[in-house]
C-alpha cells in the first residue's frame, strides 16, 4: 500500500537474491529499499533489482533530470511529472552513488568505489527490469555500472551520463573531434557541455543563439570561440560555408535550412534536439547543388557502455563539469515545468540521498 500526500509519496519497495520468478515480486526479492514517487494517478510498485554473482550494490546519492524525460510522458501528464513511469517502474536515468556489496563474481568494483548507471530499463535473464533510480539502493550487474574517478564529484557527475555521452559520442562519431575543426551549437542542457569537450578536443568552437545575451556566457564562461546570432542576417551571411559541423541541440521547431547554409561541403549536420514537431526541410535547395554526401544530415542518441566510460575519464581528466542545479525530489514537478519553458543553467539533479533521508518514517 502506499501512502500518498498532496505532492509526493514515500514507498517501500524489495528486492533481493536472484532466482526463477515467483509469484509475486515482493515474494521473489525480498530486500527493502526506500524510494518516493508521485501517486497523483495511483501507482503500486513492485520489486527493486535482484542481487546475483555478478551484481553491484551502490547507495543512490544524485540521479539526473533532463529534456528527454519529458519525452517519455504524454502531453496530459508533463506539468504533473510523475517519477514512475507508466508501468510502476522506479526508473529513469543518470543515477550515481557508492557501492555497499558486490556479487562473488564481481571482479571491476569494490564496496567504497563512486559508480554511475546511464539508464535502468534493462532486464534481467529471468525477465526482472531493473529498478531502483529513485530510491535510495539500486542494483546492477557489473557490466551495467560504470566508473566515475575520485575527482569527479558525483552530483556533476550524474549529467555526464545522459547529456556528456550523447554530445561526446556524436562529435567523435562525425568526425567532429579533431583538433582545428569549426564546430556550431547551441546554448542549453546538451550545447553548453558540447562547448567544453570540442574545446577539449582543440576545435574552434562558435555558439549559436536567437538571443545575442548569451554571447558574454557563451565566450567568458563556456569558453567558446565565437558567437553567432542566428536572427542576424549579415552574420548569418559572413559565416556561410565556414562550418565543419553543427551540433543541433535545440529541442524548439526551427528552420534547418539555414543552419545547412553554414556547413562546408560535405560538413555534417547532426540533430541532437527533439522538438515536439517534425522539423521542417525544404528539398529543392538540397537538389540545386547541396549534397547528402558523408552524414552531412543525421542524428544521433547516446554511445555504448566503453565509449561512456572513456568520456567519463576524460571529462575527469579536462575538469569538464556540467553547470548544475541541485533540487530535491519534492521540487520535480515545477522543476519538469521549467525544463519544457528551458529556465535551467543548464541540468537539473536531484539530491537522491538528502531527499529520502527526511522522508524516511
């Protein structure tokens, strides 16, 4: 049963050692774990993780809170945000913390170690879904868990698994990554972290905006080289075909045709953003002399495991911080209704550990 209040609802939920199903989660893992959801719909909760040979404990101290999560909600519920999703799960994304046990036949990690999990909708072999984002215990196997460096502070770390990967994995994959390299972005959740690793990387980078009143956090405090303001007819004109690539981070409906109008031939437009609407295209300027060629339009998400990790060490290794606000859990619901209005500089973490240390009974 669940206890609700007005906002947010303390939970209990399970988990425990790893076996053939039961009949009931709550029979099959019986190991307690704390977490807190919102119950405005009526939501039961079934078990946390299994433990297996191969599994790792970690205590949850920070788990992210970014644009795609609105995404995984229908429109009706993305003002009342709730933090399960539609089946129960305790999940979501970008969840770090300490490890607490770890399975006889875990060889990478002890009990003290700083660890991460990128995402928790994995599944078992015997069909268990990983729980666990949103309470204070989570389990994973080995294989799952990533390494985060003693010089990274968890709480900066947390972003790093979602937002640093998916920028670092697309300026690698395209090609971006190279030392001299012209690179484009925007200014958000996403742009300001792909300044920091193309400035890592030695690209020459140049931030664009609608607004020219980013241009002073854009250069001063990010980093970058240039400023453009996309709005600017002349400065649109004088960088035409000056760009190796565009990072597009905008989740807006915006033109694409003048962001194609920058690249160099064969540069490469990649389209990290999500915009609620299909953006729009126009095909005969395309067929009149701009090639296709080389991914000059594509897309992209996250890396894989390796390639997470190996961000992770190098963000540690070039101090790459995202810029954070630290919120607690009963902040979630106005924090998801500045997120879509994007009044954040630039990511949202939630303080896992302080947060259900109050709400304990």
């Amino acid at each position: 049963m669940i206890e609700k209040d007005t906002h947010l609802s303390s939970i209990l939920c399970v988990s425990g050692s790893l076996s053939k199903m039961a009949t009931s989660p709550e029979d099959e893992h019986p190991m307690k774990a704390f977490g807190q959801l919102e119950t405005t719909l009526g939501t039961s909760l079934p078990s946390t993780s299994p433990e297996g040979e191969e599994d790792v404990r970690f205590k949850v101290l920070y788990s992210g809170l970014c644009h795609s999560d609105l995404h995984h909600l229908p429109s009706c519920a993305r003002i009342r945000y709730m933090l399960t999703n539609f089946n129960g799960h305790l999940e979501w994304h970008e969840i770090v913390g300490v490890v607490t046990e770890v399975g006889s036949k875990v060889n990478n990690f002890k009990v003290g170690d700083k660890v991460g999990v990128g995402h928790t909708c994995s599944q078992y072999h015997d069909g268990t879904i990983c729980y666990g984002g949103y309470s204070d215990t989570m389990v994973a196997n080995e294989h799952y868990v990533l390494h985060i460096p003693d010089n990274m502070p968890l709480d900066v770390g947390a972003p790093l698994l979602c937002a640093g990967i998916t920028v670092y994995s697309s300026l690698r994959y395209f090609g971006l990554s190279e030392p001299g390299m012209h690179v484009i972005v925007g200014l958000g959740g996403l742009g300001h972290l792909a300044v920091k690793f193309a400035k890592a990387f030695g690209c020459k980078v140049t931030v664009i905006s609608t607004s020219p009143r980013k241009k002073k956090e854009a250069i001063e405090h990010l980093g970058a080289d240039t400023f453009l303001v996309s709005r600017d007819a002349d400065q649109m004109q004088a960088a035409m075909g000056t760009m190796d690539g565009i990072i597009d981070t905008v989740s807006a409906i915006h033109l694409l045709l003048p962001l194609i109008n920058l690249l160099k031939s064969h540069g490469k437009l990649v389209m990290l953003g999500i915009p609620d609407q299909p953006p729009e295209l126009p095909i005969f300027p395309l067929l009149m002399g701009m090639t296709m060629q080389e991914g000059r339009l594509a897309g992209s998400a996250a890396g894989g495991l390796k390639e997470t990790q190996e961000m992770i060490d190098f963000a540690a290794k070039h101090n790459i911080r995202p810029e954070i606000e630290v919120i607690s859990m009963n902040y979630v619901n106005t924090a998801m209704e500045r997120l879509a209005k994007g009044d954040v500089k630039y990511r949202f973490v939630i303080d896992i550990e302080n947060t259900l240390a109050a709400t304990k009974p």
